[in-house]
C-alpha cells in the first residue's frame, strides 16, 4: 500500500540507485540530491541533482475501482499519478558534466522498473509499498517550451538534463467506505396516514 509519503519515497530511491551504481574513481566527490527550484542558485560542485518539475494525473487509468485489503475492508479508490523529473548533472567543467549525464542515464535505463525492495528503505515509513509494488521509471520527451519555464528560475546556472517519468504511482487511501449491512426485509409505508 503506498501511502501519500509514497512521492518522497520514489524520489529518494531513485537517488539511491544512482548512488550506489556511482563508479566512484571518476566522480569521487559526486553527491546526488533531490532539489527545489531555491537549490539551482547555489548548485553543487559535482553530482546529481533530481527535480521533481511536476505532477499529473496518470493518462492510463483515471477512475480505479475502490481499494480491497486483503482482510476484505474497502478503501476510497487510489489516486494515480505520474512523477516527471529532471535528472542534472553537476560538475566542475563541462567534459566531466557530460561524461556524468552519460553514465546516469545509462544506469536509470539499466534499470526501468523499480520494485518494492528499492522503494522500501530505510525512513520514517519502512514498509510504504507492498511486495508486489513496482513502478515504472522511463525517460520522456519534453518540450522545449517547459525546458524554458524551469530555466527560467536560474538563468546563470542552466544545465544539460535529462527528462524522466515515473508513471502510474498509486497512492492509496486509508478511509474506509462505509458499508451497511445487506437489507433483510422491506417495510413499505403506502396508505399509511402520517401525523
């Protein structure tokens, strides 16, 4: 079951993929951050940064079937989103940038699929997903349009970046949809004089 945290949760383990693939006798001091737009004025010196532009309703599916637990209880039906980020590299000339966007786009595509396993770390929530959860991490296009209006917030500072889209992100309710129990007998009122 992931929760509202579950949004966070993807980001941070998408950080941690790359980190740990990080081949570390080329970028040593590589750091890799989640980012707001007040980060790009005072960027790292070298690293990743992924930043979380925007969110939409997933295209696939809009109006899910109520949320079945396995003890039977019924929950509102989850909302599906899709997460769209930037990955940007960060680095001290240009050379090392590109070679740092080449090697990270080639680990985020050598893994597309992110399973409960990397989604779980460790964090306030350990057990966000469920066993069977897995989302989908793909790169996207991105129009140039869009590319502008992030820019726009650091100009000096633009950057290569790589667009990505985690789609269908489920997070799930936790308010029960009220149940009565099954009608047993019908009581009709007809021609019965009310006070």
């Amino acid at each position: 079951m992931a929760g509202a945290y579950a949004v966070a949760a993807v980001g941070k383990a998408i950080l941690t993929l790359l980190e740990s693939a990080c081949p570390r006798t080329e970028f040593t001091s590589a750091d890799f951050e989640l980012y707001q737009a007040k980060n790009f004025l005072q960027p790292m010196e070298e690293g990743i940064a992924l930043y979380l532009h925007r969110v939409t309703p997933a295209n696939n599916i809009r109006n899910l079937p109520p949320r079945i637990a396995p003890d039977g209880t019924r929950y509102r039906p989850s909302l599906p989103i899709d997460l769209h980020y930037l990955l940007i590299p960060y680095a001290r000339d240009a050379f090392k940038q590109q070679r740092l966007l080449g090697w990270a786009m080639r680990a985020m595509e050598d893994i597309t699929i992110l399973n409960s396993g990397l989604l779980n770390q460790p964090g306030p929530e350990p057990d966000l997903f469920s066993d069977a959860e897995a989302i989908d991490v793909i790169m996207e296009t991105f129009p140039i349009q869009d590319i502008g209006s992030i820019w726009e917030v650091a100009k000096p500072n633009i950057q290569p970046a790589a667009p990505y889209v985690v789609r269908m992100l489920l997070l799930d309710s936790t308010i029960e949809i009220a149940e009565g129990a099954p009608v047993q007998t019908r009581v009709f009122g007809m021609g019965e004089a009310r006070p």
